[in-house]
C-alpha cells in the first residue's frame, strides 16, 4: 500500500535528522516508527523482548562515542565508589 502523507516541515525535518542520525533512508525510519507502535498496556515480558524494545527505540547503540561499554561502565563505577571518599 502506498500512503502519500503532507507533513509540517517542522516534523519532516526531524524525521529526517533522526533518519540520518540512524543511518537510515527516511522512508524506512517512518515505516520503522509507524510498525513499532505498540499498545499503551503492552509491556516486554521478558528479557529478548527488552532488547528488542531498546533496539527499536534506539537507546541501544545510540551512544556511538563509547568505543569500550565495559571499560565505560568501570570507570563510571569507579568515580561513583570514590564520589564520597573525601
């Protein structure tokens, strides 16, 4: 099916940006929004299902600067442990 939709310029452009910002043609980025909405009562029910949510809401991989999320994860555990050391 083919839907023709006449978009505020506003919305256009951050779909747009999102699109790019995700590496994604803005066609598959609208098509990833319009088939992700899910109902208010649904929730994940499992771990896979968690994932699956974060990856379609783009958290997961949405922190391209942190080469190393272990190393990462450590060092913000080690500056919590000493935060009130002083």
């Amino acid at each position: 099916m083919t839907l023709t939709l006449d978009l505020p310029k506003d919305l256009e452009h951050r779909l747009n940006a999102e699109a790019m910002r995700l590496g994604v043609p803005i066609e598959k980025y609208a098509l990833r929004l319009l088939g992700d909405v899910q109902e208010p009562d649904q929730q994940p029910a499992n771990g896979a299902e968690l994932v699956a949510f974060w990856h379609r809401e783009g958290v997961i991989g949405s922190r391209s600067d942190i080469e190393d999320s272990q190393a990462h994860a450590r060092r913000i555990r080690h500056r919590a442990e000493r935060r009130n050391a002083g």
